[in-house]
C-alpha cells in the first residue's frame, strides 16, 4: 500500500494575530472596538452579521472570511450567549449561499435561513468561507492552487474556530467549546478536522459536538468505493497536467443566470431543453452511484422538469447565482482517497479517538442513508441519526434532497428545529 506524504500541523496558527478584534472592558459589561477588516450588517431588528477577513499565508488569494450571526444588546455588543455552533459550507456554496439563502432574494421571508433561524433562537453562528471560494471569477493562472489540499483546508478551519472562542470570551461568552455542522463537503472537512484534533489534550479542543450533514467520510458500498477511486486518479491526472482547479461553480452560475434571465430560451448546454428546463435537469438529476440529487423536482405531462418540490423557484435561482466558481483539485483527491481506502493518508487515523457527541442529519433522496456508516467508525456512544423522508423508497429520486435541507420552504419543520433541540441537550463538554 502506497502512504501519502502529508502532515497533520497547524500551520496558519501562527498567523491568528492578524486581523484580530480589539477589546475594551468596562465594569459592567463588554464594548467592541473592531478591527479595519470587520463589517457588520444588520439583518433585521436586533439581529446582525459580522465578517472578518483573516490573512492566512503570504499570497494574494490566502484570505478566508469568517462569519458570526449574532443577536445584539446595543450597537457592536454581542448578546451573551451559551449556545455557539460553527458552521462550514459544502464545495462551491459560500457561507450565505448555504446559511443564509433567503437573504439573497427579496421574495424570501429573511427568516427563512438556517443561520438566522439559529440565531433568533440565541445560538451564536460562526463560520467561514474558505479561500478558495473567494477566488475572484476573472481569475485565469490557478499555479496558487496546486498545493490546495485537505490539510489546508483543515487548518483553515482551525483559525476560524480560533476566531470564534477567542471572540466569544472577549465579549462575555466564555472560552467554550463549539459545536461543529460541516454541510456535504464540511462534513467530510469536519470529519478530517477531528481525527486531528482527537490527538490534542482536552482543554486544546475547540469542538464539543459534530454535525455532518448529508454527507460520508467512509463507504461500505462497494460500487461508490470504486468510484471515488477512479475519481482519485482522474484529479491526480488533472494535476500531472497542470490543472489545478476545478470549474464546476462556473457552470452552477451560468444555468442559474441563463434560467433566470432568459428561462424559455433554448439551452447551449443542454438543447433540448429551455434554460430553465436545463437548470431545473442538473438540479434534480441523480447523481453518482448511490444517486443522490441536490433538489427535488416535478414533471409536467410529458416528462420534462417543470418545478421544485420543496423549495421555491427564486431563492432556488439565487441560491445558483452566489456559488463560488472554483475548488482546488488537490483538496478533491484528498477526499476521494479517503473514500477510496487504497492509499494511506493521514486524515482518517484516528477515527476511532473521536468521542465528541454526534447528530447526522440527511435527506432521503441526498446521502441520506448511505452517509450513516461513517458514524460508527467513530469512537463517539452519543450518535443520533435524522434523516427526512418525505416518499417511500421507491420514490427516492423525488424525495428531500441534498440541498432542500438548508433551502426547502419547510427545512425549519423537518430538519433546522431538530438540530436545535440537539444543541441545546448537548451543552456539556465531553472533556470534562
């Protein structure tokens, strides 16, 4: 068996000083006075987002954002909170594309997003955007990205989670721990993150729970196993050949603004069907071995995509056109190979060390069942499974899919209300 050469460090630790918020203690309470590089919105009433923008290596492109979502007690004082959960978005999707959808489209109530459901609720929300993300569309030398793997965006978390206590317990929250939701591709970073930190002492954790949702970090199906496989090499291949990123977010973009702007328009992608025929196909169409889709959709009489089942047309069309465009082909074959299991790498050695309480969270016509199995690699006795099916298994291609979970008009019904219900029963740290 072939070992794959890579290091488990925390190479960005070092840099956390940069960026980092300024405190002023008064005697009854706690005042920010915030740093050049953080903005803050108001969402609605009392609630409101700060972002931060954290350098994380010398490059142009080594800068991540960091997101919290957080009620307020007067102008820049954060509400006290107990509850905090970190957040990290699946590939392609940014924090807001993900977390808070409904405030990309003026026909969707602004509660409608998980993270201000969250918040309204008094749970702090964190999380990040990874730098690959931010990587402007124009971009056209990807050289930057060649060493872009697993490892990094691993440690990419680490300052972000850093971020997040260091800013909890500057504004009266304490120095606790996190609980960590990692959506699709989050999961599989999360699940990597803690096979990291399983091997820290205690009191240096930063996560009491995880969350993966819709997603695996192991399979015991086989034709899935071979895929990943081939897909390992087929990245490999693409970086022997100087291809560095993946493009993928470039055609999420183009079907939503094309579906949008001109819907009955013929398709150059896919001609035989209008713009929005073609959007709504890619959306909907089973994917990979275990077919697995991002939305459920409907028909009309003759067959053709027509609609989406669970989430509305717009936020769905907004939901397109904030992707980001671009994945690094290094962190996919990193994960690939975790899937695989032919190649030795260092981001599944532990395991069995990982004890934190788990919730897995998915969807009947996502990964749904097929993203338990990694659960019970774990050394956790707290696993809880929620998966939303909506359609008996012979309907599994019209179920809840992939993406209904964060966008569904009803995700707060079926999925975000149980998610809370496990932070707030789960507020004990498993260190102690």
């Amino acid at each position: 068996m072939r070992k794959k050469e890579k290091t488990q460090s925390r190479m960005f630790k070092s840099i956390l000083g940069v960026g980092v918020i300024m405190v002023l203690l008064t005697g009854a309470g706690t005042s920010l006075a915030l740093a050049n590089n953080v903005e803050r919105y108001q969402i609605f009433g009392n609630l409101y987002h700060y972002i931060w923008y954290e350098q994380v290596g010398p490059g142009t492109y080594d800068v991540i954002r960091v997101h919290r979502i957080v009620k307020e007690t007067a102008p820049w004082q954060p509400k006290v909170t107990r509850d905090a959960l970190f957040l990290v978005h699946g590939a392609n999707v940014t924090f807001e594309t993900c977390f808070l959808p409904s405030l990309l489209t003026p026909s969707t109530p602004d509660a409608q997003s998980f993270a201000v459901y969250l918040a309204l609720r008094n749970v702090d929300v964190w999380g990040i955007d990874h730098s690959s993300i931010l990587v402007p569309p124009e971009t056209v030398d990807f050289s930057f990205m060649e060493d872009w793997d697993l490892q990094r965006q691993i440690d990419e978390i680490a300052v972000g989670l850093d971020k997040a206590q260091s800013v909890r317990e500057a504004t009266g929250s304490g120095p606790g721990k996190l609980h960590y939701l990692g959506f699709s591709q989050g999961g599989i970073e999360g699940y990597a993150y803690l096979n990291m930190e399983s091997q820290e002492p205690c009191a240096q954790r930063r996560v009491r729970g995880f969350i993966p949702v819709d997603i695996w970090f192991k399979t015991d199906y086989e034709a899935s196993r071979l895929e990943c496989c081939f897909e390992a090499d087929a990245a490999r291949d693409q970086i022997a050949n100087g291809i560095f990123q993946d493009e993928q977010g470039n055609l999420i973009w183009l079907l939503g603004f094309l579906a949008e702007t001109d819907p009955d328009g013929p398709s150059p992608i896919i001609p035989v069907f209008t713009n929005l025929q073609a959007g709504l196909f890619i959306s909907m169409i089973p994917m990979d071995a275990i077919a697995w889709h991002f939305w459920a959709g409907t028909f009309d009489e003759s067959g053709l995509p027509d609609g989406l089942n669970y989430t509305s047309i717009p936020l769905w069309l907004a939901f397109l056109q904030s992707v980001g465009r671009y994945e690094p082909v290094a962190a996919a074959a990193d994960q690939f190979d975790i899937l695989c299991n032919e190649i030795e790498v260092p981001f599944d050695d532990f395991l069995w060390a990982i004890d934190v309480p788990v919730l897995y969270v998915g969807a009947a016509g996502g990964f749904g069942e097929f993203g338990v199995y990694s659960t019970t690699l774990l050394g956790s006795t707290d696993v809880t499974t929620h998966i939303v099916q909506l359609r008996p298994d012979e309907e599994r291609n019209l179920d809840f899919g992939h993406a209904d979970l964060f966008t569904a008009k009803f995700a707060k019904q079926q999925v975000w209300k149980t998610i809370l219900k496990w932070i707030q029963s789960h507020r004990s740290d498993p260190c102690e």
